[in-house]
C-alpha cells in the first residue's frame, strides 16, 4: 500500500457501519491526504481482510481521542 495511503488510514477512525459502507473520520488538517487513489488503496486492504467489498467514506471533523 502506498505510504500516503498509510497515513490516511493511520489519520482516521471508523465512525459508523451499514453494511458494506463504512465512514470514517478524518482530521481536518488531514484532508490533503483524501485522493481517489488512496481511497481506492484502502478500500481494497481493507475488502481483502473482512472477505468481501467494502466502500470507505472520508469525512472530514475533529476525531475525539487517539486513533487506533
């Protein structure tokens, strides 16, 4: 995976699932990360790991405590 594509994963929490739809948020000052390309990075690691595809969705707003 791309190392810009590690740093926005490390950079964001999951927030909420429904589904195959996944949000995740993202600290404001992170938001020069969000690229199509890296979205689609994690997608697919993150597809292959729970066995099926998942959609990410990067929302930008303050994350409360540490991200995992």
């Amino acid at each position: 995976m791309p190392r810009d594509a590690l740093a926005l994963a490390r950079n964001s929490a999951l927030e909420s699932r429904q589904g195959d739809a996944w949000e995740l948020a993202i600290a404001p000052g992170s938001e020069l990360l969000l690229r199509d390309s890296l979205v689609r990075a994690i997608e697919a690691s993150v597809s292959a790991c729970v066995g099926r595809a998942v959609t990410l969705r990067f929302v930008p707003r303050n994350i409360l405590g540490e991200t995992p």
